[in-house]
C-alpha cells in the first residue's frame, strides 16, 4: 500500500529505495555474520510486519518536520523478537547516516561463531537495548562529522520515479446493491490517499485453494486488469495476495465482475480464509510437516460452514518448519509443523500479531496431528465465539481472558 494509503504521512518508497541502493554495495553489507533486513513504512498502521525485521523504520511527522523512529533487533526464525525502539526521532536528512551507525555496531560485534546466533536481534538481546543505543548513539556523532549523508538531490532523483499516476476526480461512491459484489468491496478494498481511488486487494485464496497459486490465465487476466484499472500496476504482498495500488471508485464494478469470472473474487482479506501458508514438505528440503494441505482443509472447512463473516479479522499463518517462513509467531493463531519420531506434528499457537500492536504468539501445549490441529483451530475459534465482547477481535479476546480457556477447550 506503500505511496497509496491515506494513513502515511509521506510516500516511503524512495526512502526505501535509497536505502537499497546505499546498501546494495556497501562494503560492510558484503561481511556482515548474517542477513539484514530492513522494513520502511510511513503509517501508525504497520502492514509490513516492521518491528519483525533486524531494523525497523517508521517515517514520522513532529510538527512540519518529517523524521524516522529507528527500531533494531527484531525476526522470527527459530528465535523470535520483537526490535525495541532505539531512537525516537532521526530527521530524515540524517537517515542514512544513522542506518550506518546501527550497521557498524552490528559488524563490530555481531556473532561468526555460531550462525544460530549470528542475527542483530542476538547481539541487541545480549548487549541489551541500552547499551546498543548508547553504542549507536556514539557511532552516529562519530559518523555525522563524516558527512556520509547522500545529497538531498540523489533522493529527489529516486522520489522522480515514484511520481503519482495521473489520477482524476471521479464518483466517491457506486452501487452496491449486489450482495456479493459489497461484500468484496468491504472485505478486499482500502482507503486511498485520493478520494475518487480504492486500493483493490485480489484474493489468491479461494476456498480450498494452495495460498498464493493463481494459473496462467488468471496472471494474464491480473495483468489485463492492472494495465486498464491500475495505471499498469500491481503488486504482491507478502501475505501471499496481489494489489492493484491505483482503482477508480468508478471502476470497481468492472474490475470486480472480471475478477468474479477468473476465480479471483474471495471476499475474504484478513479472514481466517486469509492463510499465510509456506511451501512446506511438498516443496522444501528444510520442512518437517506440510503446510498447503492443511491450509486448504482449514479454509475449505471454514468457508463451508460460514464461520469465517463472524470471526472477522483472523489472521492465521502455518509454516512447516522452525524457519518460520510463514509467519507462524506472528499469527493471531499460528501453526508449526514439527518431525515427532517420523511424524508430522503440528503445534498450535495463540496471541501473535505483526501489526502495531505487534506480539509474538504462545504456544498452547503439546501438538496435534492433522486432523487433530484442524480440530483444535475450530474448537479456539469456538472459544473466542462464545466469550468475545462488542467490538473485540479474537486477537482482543485472547489478550482480554488469556490462554487459559482455549487450553481447557483443547485439552481438557
């Protein structure tokens, strides 16, 4: 949504972008003991999991000056963590420079030895917050006086890339009388920093289906879609969908009666239909369990008996070994797939969230087998069903009672 949403106070793209290209062939980068990565968004709402990456940053207004809130020491893996926050506000044209400072302390300190070991949120976990900060601190006053700044004119150069389509003012509202054609427009749709536009989020999701699987003619009707509606864009995100950034309000019907005709249509965005779901042992040498079978069954049972309106906002998410390639800390219920003497197994999860309100999920007890983890999904959502308050997600629910009730529910 980066560049479209109405909730950023800038467009963080060429942000993003200048600190790819700073990156990309910087010296350090080429011996640092482990992967980097780096999450930029410009947003209260977080959708790209941001506090989940090794550095985390949120582009922020303090009166009319734009300014970055640095986060550092955050993943998923085998060792989850959340990045706390290291400095509050960084002016935008220091950006760089302070990016360099938490990458210098990271190489100077950060593991060889041990490769289980070897990430930034290890060395900001042992170090301590504090002591990083006040090492990055020290590194930044240092680096300031080197003046490794780019010139204001490199980013003006990138931000001429990410220039606004030409967009023009149209219809705010259409009919919605079609009850399929509403549902889809308020479950896959979000609000566009211009009032005559929508962001259109196709579901690769159909009930039943391998999570983001589309066949080729479904990709040539995306890409027909996104050169007559999407001023030739779209974009896939990392929950396994595609967006068309940049629709027309007035466009909607079309584009949605196409999507209807492909299989494209789900209207389920962020619903328990919604799965991440990693290749798992049908496709990956590092899986214990297999991920996409299980996905379908949970979706397809799901849609079948109507749960899924009433559960709302549910984001699951299986990954089918301890690499968590499927987010599964970060779900509101997440799944592990796990070897238990030549078996798969599979460990139930509860709490998690990669959003701003960002937590990381617990584990409920001992595992189950397929049928038994498809079960035990039905039997927690039940819970939630029967004890949520007005307004509440299950997320909210579960934070609200605890874990204990779903516990009784699953094992007692």
């Amino acid at each position: 949504f980066a560049g479209a949403a109405a909730d950023e106070v800038a467009d963080p793209r060429p942000y993003a972008e200048l600190m790819r290209q700073w990156s990309s062939f910087h010296p350090e980068f080429s011996y640092l003991p482990r992967k980097f990565k780096i999450a930029v968004i410009a947003s209260e709402k977080d959708r790209a999991a941001m506090r989940l990456h090794d550095i985390g940053i949120r582009i922020v207004k303090r009166g009319e000056e734009l300014g970055a809130q640095f986060y550092a020491g955050g993943g998923m893996g085998r060792t989850p963590m959340i990045a706390p926050l290291i400095r509050d506000f960084v002016p935008l044209d220091q950006l760089i420079t302070y990016a360099e400072a938490c990458l210098r302390v990271y190489n100077r300190y950060g593991r060889r030895d041990n490769k289980y070991k070897a990430r930034i949120k290890i060395l900001v976990h042992e170090l301590g917050a504090a002591e990083y900060t006040r090492q990055v601190e020290e590194e930044f006053a240092h680096m300031l006086a080197q003046g490794v700044e780019p010139p204001r004119e490199e980013l003006a150069r990138i931000a001429a890339f990410f220039a606004d389509p030409p967009f023009v003012d149209g219809p705010k509202s259409i009919d919605r009388s079609n009850p399929a054609f509403d549902a889809w427009v308020k479950a896959n749709t979000h609000r566009h920093k211009h009032d005559s536009y929508v962001s259109a989020v196709i579901s690769l999701k159909p009930a039943g289906g391998i999570p983001g699987d589309a066949t080729a003619e479904q990709m040539r009707v995306m890409a027909r879609l996104a050169k007559q509606y999407s001023f030739d864009e779209l974009r896939v995100m990392h929950t396994q969908n595609v967006l068309l950034p940049h629709v027309a309000i007035a466009d909607l019907p079309a584009v949605w009666a196409e999507l209807d005709a492909a299989g494209l249509a789900a209207a389920n965005m962020d619903t328990i239909e919604d799965i991440i779901a990693c290749p798992g042992l049908d496709y990956c040498s590092l899986a214990n369990a297999r991920s996409i079978p299980l996905a379908q069954r949970i979706s397809e049972k799901f849609a079948a008996t109507g749960k899924s309106a009433a559960l709302g906002e549910l984001k699951l998410k299986i990954s089918g070994c301890i690499n968590a390639c499927g987010h599964h800390h970060a779900g509101h219920i997440g799944i592990l797939g796990v070897d238990k003497k030549g078996r798969e197994n599979y460990q139930l999860s509860l709490g998690g969230s990669e959003a701003e309100d960002v937590s990381l999920a617990k584990i409920t007890g001992p595992g189950f087998d397929e049928d038994g983890v498809i079960a035990a999904v039905e039997k927690v959502t039940d819970v939630y069903l029967a004890r949520r308050e007005d307004g509440e997600r299950f997320l909210d629910t579960y934070r609200r009672i605890g874990m204990e009730p779903f516990k009784e529910a699953l094992y007692v």
